[in-house]
DNA sequence: CGTTACTTTGAATATAGTCAAGCAGTGTGG
DNA sequence: CCACACTGCTTGACTATATTCAAAGTAACG
C-alpha cells in the first residue's frame, strides 16, 4: 500500500527518488492510488503493474497511439492536450498522482490526447485488457472503473461550465483555488505552491491570451491576493478567489458585485471617476 | 429490432405514436439504439427494459435524484442542464435518439443533471442494477458500456474545444452544422430542420449572450447561407458552416482567412472602408 | 383580443485579444 | 566572469468582439 506521506513541494523528486525499487503494484495499491474502494472479491488477486519513469519534457504517449495501456500517475506532474483540426495545441487538463490518463482512448481504441511530463514522473501501466479482466471478474471493480470514467465527465463538465461563464479573471482565480486544492489532497500545501506549467500552457488550459493570464496574476498580486514570483504562488486570500468564482462573468453581474468588488476597483487603481457608469470597473487591468 | 425509417421532421410525432405499444425492448435493440455491437454472448438474454412516455416540457430526472435509472432515448427531443453555484441553468447538451442519459451520476450515486423533454418522448428506463449485471454477464457489453462513456468524455471535450477556441460565429454555424448532422443520423433531413430549443436555450449551450445567437443567425441568413424562420432551419451552405470551423476565433486568424472572408465582408454590407484595418471585418454584426 | 413569452435589432460599452516593446532569468561560449 | 542570445514573462496601447441595456416586433395562448 502507498503510505500518504504528506511532504513539501521541495522534497517531491526526492521523495520520488526513494520510491524507484518500486517496479511493481498490486491491484489493491492501484486502487488505493485512484481513490476508489478496494474490491474484497480481488484481494488474492496476483496481477501486477508496471511503474515506468519518464524525465521532465519525454511523451507519455501521443495522440493516436492505440490503445494498449492506460496510465496511472504515482508520481509528477503531466500535461494532456490535444491537436486540434488547425495543429493548434488544446491543453486539456495537468494530471497528478491519482490521476488516470487514457480514459477518453476507449472509445475508438486510439489514444485521443497526448501527454507530456513537466516534471519527472513515475507512471504505473495499466493494460487495457488487464482492465478488462478485472471488470469481469469483480462486480466492484468494475463499478469502480464506471465511477472514474463518471468522474472524469464530471470534471470535464465542470471545466465546460467554467469556461462558459466564467470571466478571465474568475477563470485564473479558479485555477489557482484548484491548484490549491489538488495539491492539498496530495498532502502538499493549499497556500503555497508551484505552478508547473508555463503561462502558455496556463493561458491555453483557460482559453483566454497568455497577456491576460500574466496581467491578472498582476492584479492579484497587486491586490494582495496572491504573491506571484514566477511559478511560485503563495495564495494569501483564498476566499478571495472563491468568491470571484461566485461573481462569474460579466452576464450575470447582479447587486451582489457592486458591494464587493467596489473596493477592489479603487485598491486597485486611483479610481478615477467616470461619468455614467453602470457598475464600478471591478478589476481593471490596466 | 428498430427499423431505420427515415421520416421528415413534421411527422415524428406521428411515428412516435405509432410506437406507443411497444412497451418493452430487448438487450439487442437497446445496443442497436445505443450505436454498439450487439454482444453475441448475450442473445438469449431475458432482460427487458421498459419504456416510459414523457410530454413536451415535463421533467425526465432531476438534479440529485438518487441514481436508479439510466434513459436511453428512443425517440422526443430533450435538454439537459445543470444548476451551478448560483443557481444558474447551464444547458448541458440536447439528448435525442440513440443518447444515454445519466452517465454523469454514476459516480456520486445521483444524477447530477436535470433532463427535460422539449417535444413528446419515449424513454427507455434502463436500472445501473441491470447495467452491472450486464456487464458482469458480458464482457463484449462492458467493454461497450466503457465506450459510451469514453464517447461522452470525448464529446464533452469537444465541446470544451469549442467553447475555448471558436468565435461566436463559428459556434453558432458549428452548432447549426452539428445538429445537422445529428438529424441525419437519425434519418431526417441534415439540410432542413427544426431547431427544438428557444434561442435562449442555444446562448445558453454555447456560451453566447441570446442577442449574439440572434444576430448571428441573422448575418447568416442575411448571407444567404441559411434560412431562418423562428425555429426552422434550412442550411444552404453548409460548407459555409463547416469553414467557419477552421477560421476559429479571433486567436488566429490566418492569411487564409483574408482570402475568404473578405468576400462575405462586402456580400454583408456595403463595405464602407475604413482606414487602416488590419483585415477586413468578417463578419460585422450591425 | 389582450397578455405573455420569445425574438430581433440598435446603440453604447466592457472585456479580452492583438501587436509591440521591454524585462528577467537561464544557459552558452569566449 | 561577462557578453550574448534565448526563452518566457510582463506591461502598455489600441482594437475587436461580444455583452448589456433598451425598445420594438412577432408569435403563441388563453
């Protein structure tokens, strides 16, 4: 079983470092890993599976690959993204440990997305049809692969939302918060971590210009929301930025946003009045 | 088995009620309406699913309700939504034909969306519990449960796509475009339909303010690339449709974008020129 | 026939994108 | 150790796209 050993951010290649005679997992460690109950009927099960290393920048797999293993990180911090119909890159989420990369390939027995290492990372095989065995022979298991391939929907579904209605600034709050979050639940710090990826990537993941990602962690910065200092970002108001996610875009600005974001407008900036406003400039950017 | 029968919209009401006896289907028609491949291991299977009528405009599931249930449908057109944080309807997607409902609630055990019949329907009940069975029983039917899911995850990403990387335009003709497709599918006319949903459901699903839906409808028309009357649609240029694809948002508007759309500048409006534009306005909404 | 809900259109404005330039951190070779 | 280039990030100025507000038009309904 994989101990949760809750350590700094500093320490994860370490740490990493300890676990390289770990080759192999049993299916009760690989369930432990995607958070979903240990099936009973599959406790003398002798499967096992593979860890494989991949250094910072190597490909885990590429787009239209077929579909022979699933991966299952133990360890780092990934990127998926997709190529879209112009070559344009489409980065889709930035897997961690737990995270079950490959779902999205069953469909068509192709991989769909690729994948690429930020950080060194240890990855665990999971053979598509050892998955399959398992299913057939436990109930529970294979409901525990239906709830991820649910979750992961949900998730996405989540995303979509965000990206429907959320304005830039609640998007890249957002982001952050859950930043914060996913790495709470790996035993890291809420607060104060390490975004691993690029602004680029940042900017892309959200769908809004990379100048608009950079010019907003200003702001918050600025405001004393956040300290930014390159990739590294202390979180110093976090209700802060769950309380963006509330305000969301500009379509439904109601009476609530005035109270709240008026002070910010002047923190921000020597509000300079305008003539006929409707609502005060909540977070200019200028 | 369900036959294909091809019918113009105007009479799908009419074939549903023609259907109204037919209480109960088979695991193999539920697969043939599910796009999967009959499993051959399950022939002889007894299990029945029961299928249940919903009129325009009741409600087929609700946010939270415990999960009993999957719905196939078999024939109505239906809107599925969510509530987010502030209790704002965010539309999901519009199941029809040959889409299962409720995958999203396997993982918490309740669904997580609501799903309201736009047009009368016919809903086959499908119970997890039976699914579990199913795929317990059959290994080629679980390997297909896991498709669908890894379809929707696929489809949802999609739309993410969209959402992130299109203009408002090239939504709105995707959108047209992709209904289009949907009907034909299903053996309606690709060309000439019947949008089910109000303009505001489709801002909604899109992302877009109403008016923006509108106007752009309108530009569309004005172009001679559709026609519009309320809710009927007939494209008559859907390759229009499907260029606006590639010349996504204003992120990258390419040299070939000059080429083409210029023309559809001045086919718009007068082209009165401006001064020193960098490219011509495509697409101008006034 | 009037009320309601939905839709279209216009005008003004805001948000975010593009272009452009400069800055900061990193690495390489002299 | 420093100049050099390189990449990634920040900031400013300008502009386009899409939103909001407002109002009028149209279809649907009892």
């Amino acid at each position: 079983m994989l101990p949760a050993i809750a350590h700094s951010t500093r320490h994860a290649f370490q740490h990493n470092e300890l676990r390289s005679k770990e080759l192999w997992s049993s299916v009760q460690e690989v369930c432990d890993l995607l958070r979903i109950n240990r099936p009973l009927d599959l406790y003398e099960d002798s499967s096992r599976f593979q860890h494989v290393r991949f250094k910072a920048g190597q490909t885990v797999n590429l787009n239209n690959d077929p579909l022979e293993n699933l991966f299952l990180v133990n360890c780092g911090f990934l990127k998926s993204s997709m190529t879209d119909d112009l070559d344009k890159e489409l980065v889709l989420s930035f897997p961690m440990k737990g995270d079950l990369i490959g779902v999205d390939s069953i469909h068509l027995q192709h991989h769909q997305s690729q994948t690429m290492a930020l950080s060194d990372c240890d990855i665990i095989l999971v053979p598509y049809s050892t998955l399959q065995e398992l299913c057939k022979k436990s109930e529970q298991f294979g409901h525990a692969i239906l709830q991820i391939m649910s979750r992961e929907i949900v998730r996405e579904r989540y995303m979509l939302g965000v990206q429907r209605s959320l304005s830039a600034e609640a998007k890249v709050g957002r982001f952050l918060y859950m930043m914060g979050e996913r790495y709470a639940q790996l035993g890291y710090s809420s607060r104060r971590f390490n975004l691993r990826m690029s602004r680029n990537e940042i900017a892309n993941y959200l769908g809004v210009a990379i100048e608009t990602v950079s010019r907003i962690l200003s702001v918050f910065h600025r405001l004393g929301v956040i300290t930014v200092n390159q990739r590294e970002i202390v979180i110093i108001d976090p209700a802060f930025l769950t309380d963006l996610l509330k305000f969301s875009s500009t379509k439904d600005r109601s009476a609530e946003r005035c109270t709240q974001k008026s002070q910010l407008g002047t923190v921000n900036k020597f509000a300079k009045p305008k003539q006929q406003q409707r609502q005060q400039p909540e977070l200019a950017l200028s």
